[in-house]
C-alpha cells in the first residue's frame, strides 16, 4: 500500500547570479528561495523574470517484506537529474530512504500500529486504512520507503489559467 502527495507551485526568477552559479526564485506568495545550479546549460537558460513551475513529491509505500528478502535495516540514496541542452531546462533531485521494522503491536479499535525500529525504538503509528489490519500479524517485518522528489523547470505559462 501506499500514499502520495504532488504539489505543485508557480513563481519566476528574481535574479540569476552566474559567477557563483546562483538562482533565486519566488512562489506565488512572495517567498524567496536560492538555489545552486550545477548544469551550466540550466544555468544558462536561467532569466530574471521567467516563469518556473516546481513539483514536490512526497511518496510512501509501506509492504511486507517477501520471504529470503534481504534488506538492509536502513539505507538512504539520493541524486540529481538535470536536462541536456535542447531540452527544456529543469532538473529533479530525490532522496529515498527506506527502513525495515517490526510490528510490535496491533490495535485494531485505536487503528494504530506500534512498529519496531532498527535501533530498537518503538514508534505507534495510525493506520491510514484499517482493513489492510487483517494482512499483517505481530511480528511480520515491514519495508516502509519515503522518497522525496522536487522537479523545477523553465515552462512558460500556458496563459489557460490555473
């Protein structure tokens, strides 16, 4: 099972610093943000006063873990994606860490579950649909991953409106 979350801004560039590689961007409410770019070709392409949508994406996926899986008990991976040149310019950039615990305890009547960390902290979490309770017992070992993802690119408006 799994959730996610997309959300999505618009704003423009406030002001492109090349020497050091630097773009500051603005949302929709006046929030400033300085970004580093890495791809000279973003860089580039980067103008004060065009526009740039950004999208955030929030992942989790929570499953079972299969019989003579081997998994690490923690791990972490992260990159950046960045557009060649005569590509629309933008990059993506991610981090996906992904944990093994152990269910502790089960209530069905609170709909939570407590589950077992790698360090052996016991976190008590709600249970977002409390049908799935009937596939898990205590004692089954559970893969939750979160994976982070921001997606910025130079588009122009579509004039459609939002």
């Amino acid at each position: 099972m799994g959730s996610e979350t997309v959300v999505t801004v618009h704003g423009k560039i406030v002001s492109v610093n090349r020497p050091k590689k630097l773009v500051t961007l603005e949302g929709p409410r006046g929030k400033q943000v300085t970004i580093h770019v890495y791809n000279p070709y973003n860089l580039e392409a980067a103008k004060a006063g065009a526009p740039f949508i950004a999208k955030f994406y929030e992942i989790v996926s929570i499953r079972k873990l299969l019989p003579g899986e081997s998994l690490p008990a923690a791990s972490l991976a992260e990159g950046i994606v960045s557009a060649a040149p005569g590509l629309e310019p933008g990059a993506v950039a991610g981090t996906q860490t992904q944990m093994v615990v152990t269910i502790d305890s089960i209530d069905k009547d609170k709909k939570t579950v407590a589950v077992e960390g790698p360090d052996g902290s016991v976190e008590t979490v709600s249970v977002a649909n409390p049908a799935n309770l009937k596939h898990v017992k205590v004692g089954d070992k559970i893969v939750v991953t979160l994976t982070n993802v921001v997606a910025i690119a130079l588009e122009p408006e579509s004039g459609n409106g939002p």
